[in-house]
C-alpha cells in the first residue's frame, strides 16, 4: 500500500507531542524514557509514555500507551496514520514488535516516525512487520 504524505507541519507537530508525552514516562528499572504520539485519520494526536513495573514484564511501551488512549477516547473504529517515537537518550528505538503488532491492528497504512541507526528514518508499518497477523 502507497504511504500517504504527513506533512512536514504535522509531523513537526507529532514529534512534539511524543516529546512531551516522554516527560511523563514512569521508568524507574531501564531508565529508558520512550514517548510516542499517534495521529489518526481524524487528524486528532493522542500521546504516551512507557509505564513500567517492578513485576517487569508488566510494563507497557509508549506506543501501547498512545494507541489504548486512542481507543479509550474514540473508540475502536479509529485508524492510524503516522506515528512519532522519541527516548530520552537519542539512541535509536524502532518500535518492538508487540507494538509493530498492534500499530498494523489499528493502522496497516501507517507511516512510523523514529530514530533509525543512521538518524531519522520514516517507514511503512508493513516495513517494519511484514506478514502482520489478522483474524
Ligand atoms: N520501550 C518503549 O516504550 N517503546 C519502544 O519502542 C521500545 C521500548 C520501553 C519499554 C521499557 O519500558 C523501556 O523502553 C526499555 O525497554
């Protein structure tokens, strides 16, 4: 599927709003702060952080984060068009695959912003999680 344009506004604006969202980030055990925003069809920016737990594997990845408030406050018929990542030690931070997953769940066209191994990169959700699984 062709990746729709974000403008640069917009993902200037994304961008932002995944940097502020990173600032409420609760990682007291990686000391990794990660922020994602997620824009939807709608144009609405929903936001995130990583929440963690001293039961680890109970925390929860920014982009989870963004994406569940979506829902919460939208509903489930929402669709994902671009989403920004950002941490808090410049180092690059693809999202993890559960997150792949459930970004291709609510957006299969989404355009993914993060910072790649050689700086900023923009890709494709199918790019990144090819094959994504459906029922
Ligand atoms: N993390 C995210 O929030 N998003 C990513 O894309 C990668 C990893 C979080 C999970 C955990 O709280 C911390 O980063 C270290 O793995």
């Amino acid at each position: 599927m062709p990746t729709k344009t974000v403008s640069s506004a917009t993902e200037a604006k994304l961008l932002q709003a995944a940097k502020q969202a990173m600032k409420h980030a609760h990682a007291p055990y990686s000391q990794f702060r990660v922020g994602a925003a997620v824009l939807l069809t709608n144009g609405k920016i929903f936001s995130g952080c990583n929440v963690e737990n001293a039961s680890y594997g109970l925390s929860n990845c920014a982009e989870r984060t963004a994406i569940f408030s979506a829902v919460a406050e939208v509903g489930p018929g929402i669709e994902i068009r671009a989403v920004s990542v950002v941490n808090d030690h410049g180092v690059p931070c693809s999202p993890c695959g559960a997150c792949r997953q459930v970004i291709f769940e609510f957006g299969p066209n989404a355009t993914i912003f993060f910072q790649g191994a050689s700086g900023p990169k923009q890709a494709h959700i199918t790019e990144l999680l090819p094959e994504g699984f459906r029922l």
